[in-house]
C-alpha cells in the first residue's frame, strides 16, 4: 500500500517589476493565475532594502515556501536589485528561462530570478526591460510572427520573426505626456484635474492628423499653443490633441510594417486608443490582455526553475 503524500501541485511567483509600481502573479504550471496583487513598490521606493521588499510581498500573498519567484524589469537594471546584463536581440525569446539570473540574499527568505532585458546594437541602439516577458508570452501563445506595440511611459514597437526580436523602437511617449501635463508652456492647458479616461475624439484624430504632416515634434508641440492662442482650437481639447499628436507619431515613424500583423499588448485604456490610432492610419491593431501574455511567460519559467 502506498500512502506517500501526493505531489504538491508546482507553482510560480511571477513579479513585474518597474520603475514605479510593482504587480505580482502567482500561477499554477498551466499558466492559470491563482492570485495578484499591485502595489506602488517599484523599484525607486523598495531602494536599498530590495529583498525586504520581496519579503514582504510574499507574507501578503502568503506564498507557501517552496514557491519559486521570478520577476522582471526594471528590478533587473543597475539601479535594482542586482543588474543582469541585456541579451542580444539574436537570442530567441524561447531562450529566455535558461538566461534566469538567480540572486541569494538571507534577508529574501529564498532565491529570486531575474529576467534580463534585450539590447539592439549597431546604428539604432536601443534596449528592453520587462516587454520581454510578455513577448515570451505572446511566442507562448501563437504569437511567434509580427508587430507588437507595447504602450506606456515608454512605448515600444518590436518586430518579431519566428520568435527573434528583430527591431526594437522606443517611443517616450506615455512620459512626455505626464511631462507636458505637469511643467513647461502646455501644462496649463493640459491640467493634471482633466480626467485622463475622459477623451476628445475629434481633437485625438486631429492630433494624429498633425503628427501625420512629419514636422519635427518640437514645432508640432509648440503648435499646439498657438492653436490655443489664435483660437483655432479650445483649451479643453489640447489634452486629448497633444495625445494624438505623440500617438501619431509612433504610428508615423512605424507606419511601415511590411504586412506583418499588428499586435497591442497594453492596458485596456490604452489598448483602445492604439486602436483608433492604428485605424485613423489604415491598419488593424489585435489586441492581447498583457495579464495573460504573463503569465503565459511564467508557465514558460517555471519549466526551467529546479524544484
């Protein structure tokens, strides 16, 4: 009679981990998320006491101790935890749970891997941390061929060929945003009391139509003002038109996407308006909910971490 105990099921604890904000998943081996929790413990406010952090996170989510964790972003950068250098874009995003770096650190409670980012090199350097994750994600799901905009502070574009990120194209945007919005000559037209959510489509289209023309981005921005000045536009559409206006320009520098699919990876609010960007230029943008890509990628993880 056999009257071992049954195997405890595998589980992982996939942390993505920004600048800012700090959001972790705990899935089962099928990718299936059992539990999350965000919170405002990015990398900026866990310095210096990162393990601390970690530790933690893993009591509010009461994480049974032979739980494995992983995270990723910026917590990988020379300012986070430990810095994990960039792979070069020639590795294939399957590749990428056999590049964990594991950190041991006593006051963690146990190991923590972490995700390197990818660097592009030659005459357009660019580099990624964190997007990698949901691009593995995305392999994981089907998606091992075309475009993939991933909005946010700072927007990327990156063409993917069976599984390889061939280019890389980083677009401050979600940054220069927040940036307008609270200094400089727009800000008062761009209050930080506006309600983000609440959009002026037309003056959005009218932003994208702007961006369309090619003019330098400073001329473009600066206009923006005179149009408000000259009364050619109200003071109450400049938000959602600066919003089309560095939308548009992404769409712009990357409107050439050589037939391959178009994919978003991003935040519902976003994701909508990458859409009605992306059909104002012709093109058809999917859509896949950044939540599942990653935990898609951990399911990946978790195959390589040692039990």
């Amino acid at each position: 009679m056999n009257t071992s105990a049954p195997a405890t099921p595998r589980r992982l604890l996939g942390i993505d981990w920004g600048t800012s904000n700090r959001r972790a998943y705990l899935v089962d081996a099928a990718g299936t998320c059992l539990a999350t929790r965000a919170d405002d413990q990015g990398m900026l406010a866990a310095r210096p006491d990162f393990a601390r952090s970690f530790a933690t996170l893993l009591d509010a989510l009461h994480v049974d101790p032979g739980v494995p964790a992983v995270a990723s972003g910026m917590i990988g950068s020379a300012q986070g935890w430990r810095e994990v250098p960039y792979l070069d874009i020639a590795v294939p995003l399957d590749a990428l749970p056999d590049r964990l770096v594991r950190v041991d650190d006593p006051l963690a409670g146990r190991p923590c891997w972490l995700v390197p980012g990818y660097a592009q090199r030659g005459a357009e350097l660019d580099v990624m941390r964190g997007e990698e994750t949901q691009l593995l994600g995305a392999v994981a799901l089907g998606r091992r061929d075309g475009w993939f905009v991933l909005p946010g502070t700072h927007s990327k574009w990156v063409r993917v060929e069976q599984g390889v990120i061939r280019r890389i194209a980083t677009f401050m945007t979600g940054e220069l945003f927040a940036t307008l919005s609270r200094q400089g000559t727009l800000a008062p037209l761009m209050a930080d009391d506006v309600d983000d959510e609440v959009d002026d489509d037309a003056a959005f289209v009218a932003g994208l139509d702007d961006a369309r023309r090619g003019a330098p981005l400073s001329n473009t921005l600066f206009g923006v003002r005179a149009r408000v000045v000259t009364g050619a536009m109200p003071a109450a559409q400049a938000r959602s038109f600066v919003s089309g206006l560095l939308v548009g320009t992404e769409f712009v520098a990357c409107g050439h996407v050589d037939g391959a699919p178009l994919t978003c990876i991003g935040s519902p609010a976003l994701r909508d308006r990458y859409v009605r960007a992306a059909g104002h230029f012709g093109m058809t943008l999917d859509a896949l909910d950044p939540d599942r890509v990653y935990c898609a990628a951990l399911a990946r993880f978790l195959d390589r971490i040692p039990s």
